[in-house]
C-alpha cells in the first residue's frame, strides 16, 4: 500500500458561483485526493491541505484545475509551514522579500507568533532563532508560549522578565537538549562574565533550539554572526513602529 503525501493548493476566485466549492470537491473525490483542511486565505484565495497516495493524481489535479473556470491556481505543492499556518490562521506570515529567514508579526498577531514558534520548536536538532522586538511587545512571553505547544521545556540561560538572570551553569535536568534555551542578547554579551559566556558557547554548540532575544547586540558584541541564525523574527507592537536598541540598552536593568 502506498504511503500517502500532502500536498498544499491555493487558489484565487475571480467570480464565485453557486456551487464551484461543490464541483472542485467532486473532483477531487474522482481522483481519490482526500481534502484535510480547507480555509480562506488573504481575501478571494482558497487554501486547502490535501492527502493522496499517488504524485500522478496530484498532477492531473493541477492539470485539470488550469481548466476550471472562475479560479487561478497559485500554488500546488508539498506543504511548507507557512503553508500549514496559512490554512490554519487564514493568512500568510508577513516574510521579507529579500530577507527570505526574517519574518514579521505585530501585537495583534500573538496567536500566529506562538503558532508558528511551537512548530518550529518541535523540530528536533540544532537551530538558532532570532526575535527582534522593543521592550514588553511579548517576546518572551511567546516563547514561553511557543514551548507550551510544543510540549518542550524552557530554560532561561539570561533574562530579565522576572529579574535579570545570568545562568554560569545548568542543572542536570536542565542540560538537555531538547530544552528550549531562551537567551537575552543583551544581557549574555554587556552584562555577562566568564562563566557564563562559557556556559554560552557550549548551548550555541549543542544540538537544540535557542531562541535569541535583540539578535542584532548579540551579533554586533559577540563572535557569532548573521550566518549562525536559521531564522529572523520581528514582533513590533504596530507595522509603522521601528525597532531601536539605543533607547534601552543603556537603561538595562529595566524589565525587558
């Protein structure tokens, strides 16, 4: 028995008739391609989740949909996870178009931020996320989130959301590396020692998730560069609002 894949499709209504929705269903009924989830995605675009255990089927599909009046099909494809969150949330993450790893939420995206860190958090192995952001957006507090959906444990290497935390070792439990590191980048490069910039490097070296709050200070006071970071993400609190570090970086000792 074929394993069966799933595929993303997205298309956009130019007139929607009675009954169109019903006659793309039956079609996909005749090719035996199992609708999973279906949602209106950005305005007139449909965005649908789909199941089928043959590619050639799925090429038809796109073949016969080039046919169908009344739509344009803009995308078929294996699903990625910005696929998968659009369907769910029913837009797109804003992602920079030349900047292809930095993505943009504001306040009022909350839900989309934690969905889309959680996904990212249960991948398994090596990654480094970056989260630009003023002070109290809700940076830390959607990480903390994120590793909720995940089911992944957090650890707080530096810190400032109760008091400011600069960790120069790891509990047994916590020296594992299916935690969620969550580090300040500000406080782990101005305001650290030795110690804990040793305990640093030897979280950046292993195989886990640590999620960097003001990559840019990280950047600009430690060894490790843009090149280390998998992805980029920028949470302001409107879309007009510019993130800048001088206003706050003298004046640490604030809660961030």
């Amino acid at each position: 028995m074929k394993q069966k894949k799933q595929w993303y499709m997205e298309y956009k209504i130019h007139r929607n008739r009675p009954g169109l929705l019903g006659d793309i269903a039956s079609m996909f009924g005749m090719l035996n391609v199992n609708i999973i989830t279906i949602n209106g995605v950005e305005g007139q675009n449909r965005g649908m989740l789909l199941e089928c255990d043959d590619d050639a089927k799925i090429e038809m599909l796109g073949k016969i949909m080039t046919k169908v009046e009344n739509i344009t099909v803009l995308a078929l494809r294996t699903p990625r996870l910005v696929d998968i969150l659009a369907v769910r949330h029913g837009r797109y993450i804003d992602r920079d178009s030349d900047d292809r790893k930095t993505f943009r939420f504001t306040r009022d995206e909350l839900g989309l931020l934690v969905d889309f860190l959680g996904e990212l958090f249960k991948r398994e192995g090596h990654q480094v996320i970056g989260l630009r952001g003023m002070p109290r957006v809700g940076k830390t507090e959607s990480i903390i989130a994120g590793s909720v959906c995940s089911m992944k444990r957090w650890t707080f290497v530096s810190s400032t959301l109760l008091r400011q935390t600069v960790r120069s070792q790891l509990s047994e439990e916590e020296n594992n590396p299916n935690n969620i590191f969550i580090i300040d980048g500000i406080i782990s490069t101005i305001r650290s020692n030795e110690k804990h910039y040793q305990l640093l490097e030897d979280i950046m070296s292993m195989p886990s998730t640590k999620v960097i709050e003001h990559p840019d200070i990280f950047i600009k006071e430690s060894k490790y560069d843009y090149s280390d970071f998998d992805i980029l993400i920028e949470l302001r609190n409107n879309p007009e609002e510019e993130i800048v570090y001088d206003t706050f970086t003298t004046l640490y000792a604030d809660d961030v």
